[in-house]
C-alpha cells in the first residue's frame, strides 16, 4: 500500500477518531449547558467504526487517538478499543490512545493497559474544586484525580491537557505545571480555539500562549526541543522543573506546513483540517454497500482536498465562529 500523502506532499499518518458526541461535563469553551446531541442513528455503530479505522490503518495510519465528546462515556468503548487493539499486535499501528476528561478512568485504566495502551492525555485545567465546577459546570474533580492516579498505577503514560483560560486559570497555570512535573505528567497548555457554539463569549477567556510563555520564563528556564509530533504542540523542557511542557498554539503559530493528521467524526465525517469545512462522508456510502476498496478511493479523495491551512481568528469579540461544528464532534 503506497503511504497517505496529500496534495501538498505531506504524509497522513494519525487519524483522531471521535467515538461519541456524548459527554459527561459541559466546559465552558467546548459545549452549551443544554447540548442537542446527535440521534443514535446518526453515529456509527461499533462495526461502522471498527470497519472504518480498520480501513484507514490498512491505509496507512499508524496512530489512532480515540477522542470524543467524553470517550469513556461510550457503552462499548472497551469492546471498540479491543478490537483495534489488534492492529497492535499485527504491528500494522504503532500507537493507540485517547483523550479523555478523567471522570471514569479509575474503571477504565486497568483494562486500557492491558489491551496495549500506553499514553493517555487527560484533560484537567485546573487543581481547584470550586474553578473546576465553574469550567466544566459539574463537581467532579474529585474523580478526575482518582484518575489519573488509577492511570498512573496501571503503567499508563499520563500528559495534562490544559486550556489557558484568561479568568478561570492563567494564573494557576505554573503551579499546575509544577504539580505535574513532580508526578512525571508532562503538560501541553491550550489556547481556545473559536470552534462551535458555545454560551457567553470566548473571546474574553483567550489569552494568548506566547504571553504565558512570557511570564513563565520571569522565574523558570525554557529549552526548546525539537518537534517529534508533526502536530501543533512546540515542546520545552523546564530546567526547574525537569518535566516537558508543549504550547498548542492554532491561533498564534501556524503547525500546518508540518500536519500530519486528519479527524473523524461520530457520524463518520472525515475531517480534513480542524479549522476548514472541508470533509468527506464516509456513513452513506458504508451504509448503501460499499466496498473497503470504494473506502480506500473515499480516503484518497480526502488527500486531494486536505487544505493547506486554517484559518482561525478569534480578534473579533461576539463573531461567529470559524466553523460551525463543535469540538466535541470533531474530537480534540
Ligand atoms: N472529553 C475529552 C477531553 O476533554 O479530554 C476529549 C474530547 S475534548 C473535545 C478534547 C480536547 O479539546 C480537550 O483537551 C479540551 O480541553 C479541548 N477543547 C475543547 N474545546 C476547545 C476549544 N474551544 N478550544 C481549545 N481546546 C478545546
Ligand atoms: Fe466534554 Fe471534553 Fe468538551 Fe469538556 S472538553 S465538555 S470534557 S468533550
């Protein structure tokens, strides 16, 4: 099988997957209280979604990161994750993983060892019960610590994802950093992107990670390293600290000319970049009969029509934004 590479010459492969649409909090940044989420019909089944990644691995992705909504809130998300576990063992994917907010990794982190998982991201913005509640709208952080604990004692590689919010949690960002480091969790700071609709105006929560940056190195010493993920994440290790620190920066740096990853949806979209509409949909063809060969052809058509670039602004207080679909479709 010849490599996935797109029409700009880069070669795809990692494909982030989101399960559901689902999830068991409402961040403020990602989702409305009241969330209309999709009808069952709408997403794809677990032999939708077994088939579907199986064909892209076939392809010539080598990294799946499971994502959603909240993964782990999917009834069958462990059978799912069995299933394709086996690509490990054939050797046909180098990694598994997911993204997850935390609140069932205690039941979870055990068996997600066992099937061959090693890294896990969690996301935790904050370290505080009561700012926890105001983020995510639910008090459950509680949970999302004795997670990452279970996490940890099943062997599992930890990373903290965490979104810059100006008022909820800048300036909590270096003791969080400071907390992680010392359990070996490296961090990988986020800035908000303008991706779905959301209640009140995300504009007032940005702050940009270069101005972070800025203040961090006021007492800590940064040292670049180089990029191993062909993401948008510039890594540094912190001399102080000794731990691993990533900037996600889609609005202040542009990562595209190296993107190496394309998205799937619940509802089997695959999205070609993050921040552009363009997409192709798998669900109809798979349901009217096609063919993994007539699949394959569908992936290769995504590769002519990958963009080059996003094309996110946030600078506008109250726009609209860029695209319509929220993260939790698209997967993180
Ligand atoms: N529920 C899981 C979780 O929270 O880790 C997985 C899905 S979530 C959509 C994936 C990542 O996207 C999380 O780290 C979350 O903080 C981040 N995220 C959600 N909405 C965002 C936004 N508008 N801007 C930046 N990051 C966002
Ligand atoms: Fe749920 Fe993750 Fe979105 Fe938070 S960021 S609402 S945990 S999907």
């Amino acid at each position: 099988m010849t490599p996935l590479v797109d029409q700009f010459q880069r070669r795809i492969t990692y494909l982030r997957v989101s399960v559901t649409d689902r999830c068991d909090l409402r961040c403020t940044y990602c989702m409305p209280e009241r969330m209309d989420f999709l009808p069952k019909a709408e997403v794809l089944s677990f032999e939708e979604l077994d088939r579907l990644c199986s064909v892209f691995i076939e392809a010539g992705v080598r990294k799946l990161r499971v994502t959603g909504g909240e993964p782990l809130v999917r009834r069958d998300i462990m059978e799912f994750l069995r299933r394709q576990a086996r690509h490990l063992t054939s050797g046909q994917l180098g990694e598994l993983t997911l993204t997850t907010n935390g609140t069932r990794l205690s039941r979870f982190a055990a068996d997600l060892a066992a099937i061959g998982v090693r890294r896990v991201n969690v996301s935790l913005d904050t370290l505080d019960r009561e700012t926890f509640q105001r983020i995510t709208r639910r008090d459950q952080l509680a949970n999302v610590m004795e997670g990452i604990e279970f996490a940890q004692k099943a062997g599992l590689k930890v990373k903290l994802n965490v979104v810059a919010l100006k008022h909820d949690n800048a300036a909590d960002i270096p003791g969080i950093i400071q907390w992680a480091h010392a359990r070996s969790m490296d961090v990988s700071l986020i800035e908000t992107m303008p991706v779905g609709d959301v209640e009140g105006d995300r504009s007032d929560q940005f702050v940009s990670l270069a101005a972070v940056r800025a203040e961090l190195e006021s007492f800590w010493r940064l040292k670049d390293i180089p990029d191993i993920t062909g993401g948008p994440s510039r890594y540094v290790r912190i001399e102080e600290t000794g731990g691993r620190l990533g900037f996600i920066t889609p609005l202040s740096h542009n990562f595209c000319a190296d993107c190496n990853r394309v998205r799937l949806t619940c509802t089997g979209r695959l999205y070609l970049c993050l921040g552009q509409d363009e997409h192709i949909d798998f669900r109809e063809p798979m349901r009217a009969g096609a063919s993994d060969a007539d699949l394959l052809g569908l992936i290769g058509r995504g590769m002519a029509i990958k963009p080059r670039a996003h094309d996110f602004v946030i600078s506008t207080p109250g726009a609209a934004p860029a695209v319509e679909r929220h993260m939790s479709m698209t997967g993180g």
